[in-house]
C-alpha cells in the first residue's frame, strides 16, 4: 500500500467545496439529516483548507485548532 503526500500535490482527501456559500449549504444539509436522525455527523461549521484552497466541513468549534 502506498502513501499518499496529499500535502504535497496541493490538494486533500477530505470532501472540498468551491466557495463558502456552496459549504454552508452542505452544512444546513447535514444539520438537517441529523435532526431527522438520518445522520450522526456532528459538522458546525465551514472553513478553508490551507492545503487546497477549497472549503471543507468539521466538527471542530475552535478554528485554531484545524491545521
């Protein structure tokens, strides 16, 4: 099995959206499937990845500690 160096190419394995609009929506999204119950992902918020550029969503309320 390789490894991969994502930090390296520029780019993450992690879901990515083109702007901070287009991840807020998945954000109500996901918040909406949770208080139907047809989800446990626990994402509150959106922020941009230094690796990719693109947006992403975590779980983390604490920005500082995304690196």
């Amino acid at each position: 099995m390789t490894r991969r160096r994502t930090h390296l190419l520029g780019h993450c394995t992690k879901k990515g959206y083109r702007d901070h609009k287009e991840a807020i929506k998945a954000l109500h999204s996901c918040v909406a499937q949770r208080s139907l119950g047809a989800s446990r992902r626990h994402e509150v918020r959106a922020y941009q990845c230094p690796r990719c550029g693109r947006w992403h969503l975590t779980s983390w309320t604490d920005r500082l500690s995304i690196g």
